[in-house]
C-alpha cells in the first residue's frame, strides 16, 4: 500500500477539525437584512384643543335670551318690583342702570343689589353715572367729589388714579360693577350747557392723560369704565337731553381735536365707549352718532380700530325720541355698529325695544351672526369683570378718602 504525502494529511486533519466541531443543525451566516418591514411609530397624542367658553356660552342660549343682552335698562322705585322682575326673568335683559330714584341709602340699595343678583341667570351688569361732583347718584352718606375740571385743573396723574379709584370703590361699595365714567369730551365751547366742569379740561392733551389715568383707577377696582361721549359732546351749545345738537366741522377738525382722547384710550385698551347723540353733517348729513354706520362703524371701528363694547347713551333723550321712533332709532343704532342699548325711561320701553329687535331678526334686517358679534363682546367683558353681591368696603376709610382728595386740591 502507498504512503499518503504527510502534507496532505495534515491539511484534511485541519479541515476535519473544523467541520467537527461545528453543530450539523447551525445555520450558515446570513447577508444584513436590508428590508426590515414598517417599524412601529409611538402613538400620537392628540394636541390640546382650548376650549372658548364664551363661544361655549352663546352656543347654549336662546334667540330670546341674546336679544335680551342688548338691553340695559332704567327702573322705577327702591325695591324689586313686579316690572323689574319682569325686565329681568322674561326680557332677560343684560343689566339695570341706577338713578337717584333708586337709590335712598347705602343699606337700601346694598339689598336691592341682592334681590336682583338673586332672580338673574346671567350675570348683570349693573350701572351708575358716577363721575363726581354735580353727576353723582350715591346716598346722602357719601361725601361730594369735586368736578373733573377740578381734577384736571391740576395736571397730577396720580390724583387723577386715585380719583378713579376711589370713584371705583364706591360703585363697588353698593354692589354695582359698571361706572358710566370718565367724560372724555374737551370743554372747547363755553356755551355748551351739558358738558362744561363735567370735562378734565379744554385742550385735547389735559383730557386725554387725566381722562385716561381715572379710566385706569376705575378699573383698578374691577369695576369697568365707559367713556363717553362718543365722538365728542364738548363743543355744542343744545343739550342732547332736549334736542339733537350739531357740530359744524370737518372730519380733519374732528380727527385733530375731539378724537384724540378717545383714541388714547383705544390704544390704552379701554373696553366700552358710549355714543353721543350729536348730528356731524360732513361726517353723515342724515344720522346722529348714535345711528350713523359712517361713525360707529366706518370711524370707531374700522379706521380707529376699536374692538370693544359701544353702548348708546340713554335711548329715551330728547334727540332721540323727538326725531325719530325709538324702536326704529333701536334697530339703526345696532345696524351702525352698536352692541347695547341704554334704556333709560318709560315702563314700556325695554319690552317695546325687545319685540323690534326680533322682529328684525325675522325679517332679515338684522342676522343672527351680527347678533351672535355683539352678545360675544358683551360675555367676553362680563366674564372678565363681573361679581355678584356687595363688596365690603369700609364706608368711613371711602369718606375718608374723599377727603383727602378734597384736600390734595388746595
């Protein structure tokens, strides 16, 4: 038998080695896999949707219960009524303004405020025309505040503040939440017999800084001011109580002199203007401010990019009335931009005012969304403002108080 070659022997005993040692069931080494398949993602939270409670709000109530958010309105006597009640649980009515007919003492009129928080599903906002001096509506118990001339004679900005805010706590002492107050119109006009020391002063720089700083102490208060009046009252010489005063001046004039002050207040974010009832014939020949889209609308919204409340100074004035129906003047004052009407006067007002608004809605004169715009508005600053009941405010640091503002005078 031949001899194997030792070299070839060698290299089978390696191969043997190998092979022999590997397992017969492994399997060989594969290539990468280059198509994994879809890889799982992790789930997808869904984002974080805010939700409007105020659209929330207004999707949950009536035609009715809108249309009655349009409407702030005057009432008889010193105690809840069977009318009151009635302005309130079947018109739904948006709030109740307070003269000196209804109010006979800080306890009376604390309890009064009480009564009608109670029977009220949405909250109300309640008003006064609480400026100072000769327009002031409170109890004999408060002390007198001087005129806003008085305050604007001084050109301290820190008085002004103080002032507003103490005009704010006294509307809160009572349980009352919307202060009709500071007058933004410039005293340029010495016969004008509506106006006059109700003004910070004759130039429009003095009214705007004064006006604006007791704007900013009302609403130190949480009480909401409204300045008025809208596009300026100062320079008539016929008080709009009575009949339709007229101011003869270009728009030019208008814009360099009774604007500016309101809008400073604009650009400071003030939350509600009221409307004049003034006639400006090279602004619109046929409608006073009050009714006029070419001043509401064109002017203070759109040009002057207000985006706030506009109420109307009281629906039930000479200028009004002797010139026009007022559920007529109701529903062209909506139409020009308005948001609520102030109804002052007559037992059958807001209800007369009330039914034209929806009949106009049936109608198509006036539409659901322009509806819908204007209740938002009104919610939006009743959230934002709005408490029930009295605040405890010390009466006697308030007199106090007006003291002391007396006395920063001299």
């Amino acid at each position: 038998m031949k001899r194997l070659n030792k070299g070839f022997i060698f290299i089978a005993a390696i191969f043997l080695l190998f092979t022999g040692c590997t397992p017969q069931n492994q399997p060989l080494p594969s290539e990468p896999n280059t198509n994994p398949g879809p890889v799982e993602e992790p789930p997808i939270e869904d984002p974080i949707v805010e939700v409007d409670k105020i659209q929330e709000q207004l999707d949950h109530m009536t035609l009715e219960e809108k249309v009655g958010q349009l409407l702030v309105v005057g009432f008889e006597g010193t105690e809840l009524d069977d009318s009151t009640r009635e302005y309130i649980q079947d018109l739904g009515v948006g709030g109740l303004i307070f003269f000196a007919r209804n109010i006979h003492s800080k306890e009376q009129v604390s309890t009064l405020v009480e009564d009608i928080n109670n029977i009220s599903n949405i909250p109300l906002f309640l008003a006064i025309d609480e400026e100072g001096g000769i327009v002031s509506r409170l109890p004999k118990e408060y002390k007198k505040l001087p005129d806003s001339i008085s305050i604007g004679n001084t050109n301290d900005t820190d008085l002004a503040f103080d002032y507003g805010q103490l005009l704010g706590n006294r509307v809160r002492s009572i349980g009352l939440n919307l202060n009709f107050a500071p007058v933004m119109d410039i005293h340029s006009n010495p016969s004008n017999p509506v106006i006059g020391k109700r003004s910070f002063g004759t130039t429009a720089e003095v009214v705007s800084e004064m006006g604006i700083n007791v704007a900013k102490g009302i609403k130190n208060t949480n009480v909401i001011p409204s300045i008025k009046h809208f596009p300026g009252h100062g320079d008539t010489s016929t008080d709009s109580h009575i009949e339709l005063p007229m101011i003869d001046k270009s728009l030019d004039d208008i814009r360099n002199f009774e604007l500016i002050p309101f809008k400073a207040a604009i650009d400071q974010d003030i939350e509600m203007i009221m409307s004049a009832h003034i006639l400006i014939p090279s602004i619109d020949e046929e409608y006073p401010a009050t009714l006029s889209k070419k001043i509401l609308g064109d002017l203070l919204r759109d040009e002057m990019g207000y985006e706030g409340v506009i109420i109307s100074d009281d629906m039930t004035m000479g200028a009004i009335v002797n010139n026009y129906s007022l559920e007529e003047a109701s529903i062209d004052f909506l139409q020009a931009g308005g948001d609520i009407l102030l109804v002052c006067h007559g037992v059958d007002s807001p209800r007369l005012v009330f039914d034209e608004i929806m009949k106009s809605i049936e109608i198509g004169e006036l539409t659901q969304k322009e509806i819908d715009t204007k209740v938002y508005r009104i919610l939006q600053l009743k959230d934002k403002y709005l408490y029930k009941g009295s605040i405890d405010l010390n009466f006697e640091e308030l007199n106090t108080d007006a003291e002391n503002i007396m006395n920063r005078l001299k």
